[in-house]
C-alpha cells in the first residue's frame, strides 16, 4: 500500500542524513559569503600544514593571536586532533582551505548524530539552531573549532556506550574527543557511574577496563604532545599565550584553574544578563574582578546587547529550563547529571569564561550528557507529575523562543567575528559580482 506524501515527508525525516544535508544548508546560509573564506584564526589549517612538514610548530606565523609563543616558536594552543583531522585536506588543497567550510561540515554531522541518537526532532532543532552549536559552525575559528571535533566524537561515545554498551568503543570515542577538548576525558565519570549502576556486581570490572584503556591511551597521547612541545607532559602551554592582556594576567596571578574562578563562570553561565543601555549589574564586576581589571564591558552600548563575557543559559537557550523535567531514578539521569557536573566542574574553575561569545560555549562540552537528560526528562503517562506535564506543554513555546534568541545572538556575534553585518555581507554575496 502507498504512503500518503505527509506520510512519506515523516519518513524522510527519520533519517539522520537529512539533518545533516539540512544542518549543512543552514550553516553555510548563516556563514553568509564566509563560508569559503577562512576565520579570523584559522590556526589549525597550519597546524596541519607544520605537521604535515614533520613539525610541531607552525611555518606561518603571521598571525599570533591567541598562539603559544616560546622563543621564535609558534604553537596552536589546545589540543592537536582537528589539525590531524585536517592534514589529508590541506595535502590535496593547501593552506588556502576554509576552516569555515570544515567547521560547517563538522557541525552538520554532529547534528545528524544527535538525531541518529535520540530521534527527536525538536532536540535535534534545539541542539542545532538554538545553542552556541550555531555560530560554532558558521563562523569558525580554532577555539570553536576544537568543540566542534571533540561533539563529533563525544556523541559516538555516548552513543556506543548508552546505546550499545559496546564499551571499547565508547572508550576510543571519547579518548579521541579528549584530543580535541581534554574536558571531554572528565565525561568517563558518566560512562563509570553508568557501568556501576547497571551492573552492581563484580562483571563491572570487564566493561570498566574495556572502556578505560583507550582514554587512558588518549591522554597518554596528548602528554607525549605535550612534552615534545614544551619539554613536560602536564604543561598545556597557556603560560605562553599571546592574547588578551587581562586574561593573560589572570593566568600568570592564579593558573589555569583555581577555586577563585567558580564564582565568575558561575555567574556568567547562570545569572548574567545582556547589557542593558551600557548597564552591567555590579556582582559581575565582583564575581570577575580578576579578569575586569581596567575593563569596561558596557561601554558606549545603547539599546540591549548580548555580554560578550557570557550570558545565562536560561536567557540564550530558555528551552534548558526543561531539564527540570530529569529527575527519575534511572541509571541514564543519574550517570548524566554527573557526567554534566564532572565535565563542567574544572571548566568553572578556568581562568576564562570563553568569551567573545554568546551565552556560554563552555556548556557544549557536557552536551551529550544534558542532551541524554533532554531526551529521558519526561515520565509516561500516570508516571508524569504536574511539573512534568507543564514542562511537556512549554516544551514547543520554549523552543520558539529559543530560537528567536539565537538568531538575535547570531547576528551580534556574526558582526564581531566577520566586522560587518550579517545583512551587509549577505548582500554582498548575492548581489556583487565574484570577486
């Protein structure tokens, strides 16, 4: 018997490939005339090109910003997997490639894996176009880049492990993702927790091992990089950063991380508002004041702006206000919420909040384990309490206004990154002859 076309429409959308296709479209739409051209730091492109010269260091060093400088040595800061993910590109194509486009095209499959994973539309639309998954990969750059390839592994962990329980596998994901952003190693809290609570006897100990031993082969991997970088296997290199002065200061008075720093990224994830006619509430001056030091964040700024040092999570993505909704007793909620915690711990305790950005990037590292909390947040039938049917009902209107918000940040942030409106170069790029 033949499906009826809305029938048939519904099928297509079942599959993966066509979120991707979608995610694809939109992303390369919203990049504007960027979408062949390269980001304001395109560092991996030529860390792909050092390493594919049989070095470390970068040939091309023009361009310091937000390097790590030792002597007459350029270094990308982070970690190394996008730029090896990179080199088969850069050897058919050279330098000139569009870490934009590859940003697009990671960010296309993530989306396609996140509804390959959990089949839902409106968290795949969620994850897409309404958290900073959006101008990640539309606008590229090397620090959203790294968040970008860690998801496109991460989401296979998750998946080979929660799915699957195929446990070697989940541990290659994720040893992998760690090369890309070493937060994601904290998220084997979630696949350990998971383990324990399914399996409460001593067989835990077999899926336990299978899945620790190709993260613990990642993380050898990233302090050999280390050491043959900079000489020692626990220094990442951020002392030698060529950035922002204020950040730089932060680093060389406190570290890379210490528990003075919980207050301001706790404060910018949750609290933070946009600035308001040139308006900051006082407790981010004494939640930040380390990194504020003779900065003015609100100045000149008419009319209501996103803070480029962050904003609440509730105020960019308001849809998060449906994890309330995860509260059962199950071994996926519990194992996620700490997974969630366990990644997202020593990012609040980081010297930086991840700015210039739009609501809080740092959030996307724990997105497979708040998306598993999404996804399992809403009991069946006589099961369901009355918060969770309300959180049922606003589920849609809080996606709507999601998005709305979204878009509001993109075309803020797109101006920061690319120096003209999204309109202006849109404009450009439909109506000016090739250039």
């Amino acid at each position: 018997m033949n499906q009826s076309l809305p029938a048939r429409i519904t099928r297509l959308f079942q599959h993966p490939l066509v979120w991707t296709v979608l995610a694809f479209i939109t992303y390369a739409t919203a990049a504007s005339g960027m979408w062949l051209q390269q980001s304001l730091a395109p560092h991996y492109i030529h860390l792909a090109d050092a390493l594919l010269h049989g070095q470390l260091h970068l040939l091309n060093t023009e361009n310091l910003y937000d390097l790590l400088v030792v002597g007459d040595r350029a270094y990308v800061a982070g970690s190394p997997l996008p730029a090896v993910l990179l080199m088969p590109i850069i050897a058919l194509l050279n330098v000139s490639f569009s870490d934009i486009l590859f940003s697009i095209i990671v960010g296309a499959i993530n989306v396609g894996l996140v509804h390959a994973i959990f089949h839902r539309p409106w968290l795949t639309i969620l994850f897409g176009l309404a958290t900073p998954h959006l101008y990640m990969a539309a606008l590229g750059s090397v620090w959203l880049t790294a968040h970008l390839v860690a998801l496109l592994f991460a989401l296979p962990a998750l998946y080979f492990g929660w799915r699957r329980e195929r446990w070697l596998l989940a541990g290659l994901m994720l040893g992998l993702a760690g090369l890309a952003r070493p937060s994601l190693w904290f998220g084997s809290v979630f696949f350990a927790a998971y383990i324990l609570l399914r399996r409460r006897d001593r067989s835990a100990w077999r899926p336990l091992l299978a899945f620790a031993l190709p993260v613990a082969a990642g993380v050898a991997v990233h302090l050999a990089y280390n050491a043959a970088r900079f000489g020692d296997p626990l220094d990442f290199g951020y002392a030698y950063t060529a950035g922002a002065p204020n950040v730089i200061a932060t680093y060389a008075r406190y570290g890379g991380f210490h528990p003075r720093f919980l207050s301001c990224n706790l404060s910018v994830a949750f609290l933070n508002p946009p600035i308001i006619n040139g308006y900051v509430p006082p407790f981010l001056y004494r939640a930040c004041d380390y990194l504020l030091e003779g900065v003015t964040v609100g100045e000149g700024v008419t009319g209501i702006t996103p803070n480029p040092l962050g904003m609440s999570l509730l105020l960019a993505t308001p849809a998060f206000l449906l994890l309330l909704g995860a509260r059962a007793r199950t071994p996926a909620i519990a194992a996620a919420w700490l997974g969630v915690l366990a990644v997202m711990l020593p990012l609040w305790s980081y010297h930086n909040t991840g700015s210039a950005q739009f609501g809080y990037r740092y959030w996307m590292d724990a997105a497979p384990f708040w998306l598993l909390l999404l996804a399992c947040s809403y009991p069946p039938g006589a099961t369901a309490g009355r918060l969770d049917r309300l959180l049922e009902r606003l589920r849609w209107p809080l996606l709507l206004l999601s998005l709305a918000v979204s878009a509001w940040g993109y075309l803020w942030i797109y101006r920061i990154f690319v120096g003209r409106s999204w309109f202006w170069e849109t404009y450009l790029y439909l109506f000016t002859p090739y250039r």
